[in-house]
C-alpha cells in the first residue's frame, strides 16, 4: 500500500494502471471468502469509488453480511453493522448525548456518544424492518455525510458507504422506502442463488475447518484518491448523451418514449439516474484500465441504476411485466 503522498505523485495514466491492478488483486482476495458473485462483487466495488450507496436483496443465507465484512477487511476500512428491527430508535444509529460526572468539579456535561453509522461500510441489516423516522435518519446521514445532533454537526469519516439489504420474501410488518427514498442508492442489486457447482463449494469450506487469510489491497487514502480520479475521467459528449437520452426515455410524459414506456410505467428516473450512470460508466472503465467510458459501460449499468426507479403502474403489474424487463425492452429500442 502506498501512502497518500505516493499516490498524489501518480499521474492519472499511472493511476488508472495502478487501479486496476489493485482491482484484481481486490476480486482475488474476496473470492477466498465468497464463492462466485463476481459481478456484485464489481459493481459494489464501482459505487464505493463513485461514493454511492447500493441496496441489496437477496433471500437469507446468501452471504450479503459476509461479502460486505470481507470487502471492509479487504480495503482496510471501518466496518459496522446495523440490525434493524421495527423498535430501533434513530438515536440507536446516529449516537445518543449522555450525562457525563466531572468528579473534581463536581460538575455535570453532556456528552455526544457516537453510534455506529460513524465508520466507512456500514451495513444495514433489512433496512425495511424500521419505521421511516429511523429510515430517515440512516438516509440523512447517506446523502449529508454528517450527524446532527443538539444542535451540532459532526461528519463522517471518509469514504462512507452504506450497504442496505431487504429481503424480497417476507414483506408483512415491513416499511418499504418510498422512491424519494429508494432514489438515494446509487445502484439496487438483486443477489441470485448460486450455481449447483458454487453451492458443493461453498458447502466444503464453510463446513470444514478452512479459515481464509486475507491481505489489505488498498488503504483509506487510496480510496479517496481514486474517488477523485473517477471525477477526473473525461466523458465524450455522445455518451453523455446517450445515458441522459435513456434515463428520459423512461418518462411516460416526454413525446420521445416508446409507446410501452408511456403504458406501462407512472413514473420514470429523475436527473440523479442520468448522474449515476455517468459516474458508474466511468467508474467501470478505469476498473478496466481505460481511460474513457463508451456507450457500453452506460449500457452495462443500466439496471442497477433505473430497477429502483422506475414506478410500474397497474398494466404491467397485470400483464406481471417487472421493471427488468421494461428496461432490457428500453435497451432495445435505442
């Protein structure tokens, strides 16, 4: 690992090279952790350096809490985890004031405990599961990247990723994000089953005695440096073009949507789609060791950016017609 001062001397054909590298030697360390999951693995990996959020569902059992702890060992950072429950309080995630004793005075404080959204990956552990005051508080702290609490303002360390996961099965007693909300996360990540061949592997290792070592590919500095850079990637202009051309698409009231766009959906992606999809493309490009995005890195992560933010009204509900798939029909048509 470098220092800070070593890699602010890179210039960015170098840093672009350097990044890459390290982005192997990221995928190798967590895959001796997690069995698979490779493209989850990336696009986590893309909304980190985009300082994005992501949302992840997935049935239980699928790893999502260790994929996360593996990625904050891997990368050197802070990791907490938040288990929310329907009687969590906000106080519960962004810290509480407590009465602290000067026993030589015999004076009494308050004193600011912080609460474990104060690390660099936080988990949050079916975020569906609590109230929206306690949702909100998670989300305020998501897009201002500071806490406030008696009236002053204390800020997160960076980076700061927040990892929220649902479960897509059990949905009674829930409190869904509404859009407003959901719109905050920078990519919504559905996790699969594994493969019959992943799944015998997965069973020997975690069944055995085997324990995975895992090495520090980048450190804290390193990650804010390459944040920077990703801002730094230059954008030809028809593809800027092209992701701004399908996030409007998507909006049954332009007179430039299909004809199912304008059937099927209520509402379509607001300017925070067309944002994230410029960042993810060039995000994904230097992951590559290029230098600019072209209109298939837009493509590729299309998906992840538009499935939470596309509302289907009742025709495509009855017609059982998924937000994926008007997505892949809306890449098909441009």
């Amino acid at each position: 690992m470098k220092t800070q001062k070593e890699i602010q001397q890179l210039n960015d054909v170098e840093a672009v090279a350097a990044l890459k590298e390290s982005f192997e030697q990221i995928k190798d360390e967590i895959a001796k952790a997690i069995v698979g999951q490779n493209q989850i693995v990336e696009q986590l990996i893309i909304s980190l350096l985009a300082r994005g959020h992501c949302l992840l569902v997935g049935v239980p059992g699928l790893a999502k809490t260790l994929l996360i702890k593996t990625l904050a060992e891997v990368l050197d950072l802070r990791f907490n985890r938040i288990q929310f429950t329907p009687d969590l309080m906000p106080s519960d995630i962004t810290g509480t004031e407590v009465i602290e004793d000067d026993r030589a005075t015999g004076s009494k404080s308050f004193r600011f405990v912080k609460g474990p959204v104060f690390a660099n990956i936080l988990l949050a552990d079916e975020i569906n599961r609590t109230p929206p005051k306690t949702q909100a508080a998670l989300l305020e702290a998501m897009q201002e990247h500071h806490v406030t609490a008696a009236g002053q303002k204390f800020l997160l360390e960076e980076p700061f990723f927040v990892l929220a996961t649902q479960n897509p099965i059990e949905q009674e007693g829930t409190y869904p994000l509404p859009e407003a909300q959901l719109d905050r996360f920078m990519f919504n990540l559905w996790l699969d089953y594994p493969t019959v061949k992943e799944e015998v592997q997965i069973v020997r290792s975690t069944t055995s005695m085997y324990a995975p070592s895992l090495k520090h590919i980048l450190n804290r500095d390193e990650i804010l440096f390459f944040q920077e850079l990703v801002r730094r990637v230059p954008v030809a202009e028809n593809v800027l073009e092209y992701a701004v051309n399908v996030v409007t698409k998507t909006r049954p009231g332009e007179s430039t949507s299909p004809q199912f766009i304008k059937e099927w959906l209520r509402w379509g992606a607001g300017p925070r789609a067309s944002q994230y999809l410029i960042l993810g493309a060039k995000t994904r490009a230097i992951l590559d060791g290029r230098h600019t995005p072209d209109i298939e890195d837009v493509r590729k992560v299309v998906a992840p950016v538009l499935r939470h933010r596309i509302v289907p009204n009742f025709n495509a509900e009855a017609e059982s017609v998924t937000p994926i798939q008007i997505i892949e029909k809306l890449l098909q048509a441009i």
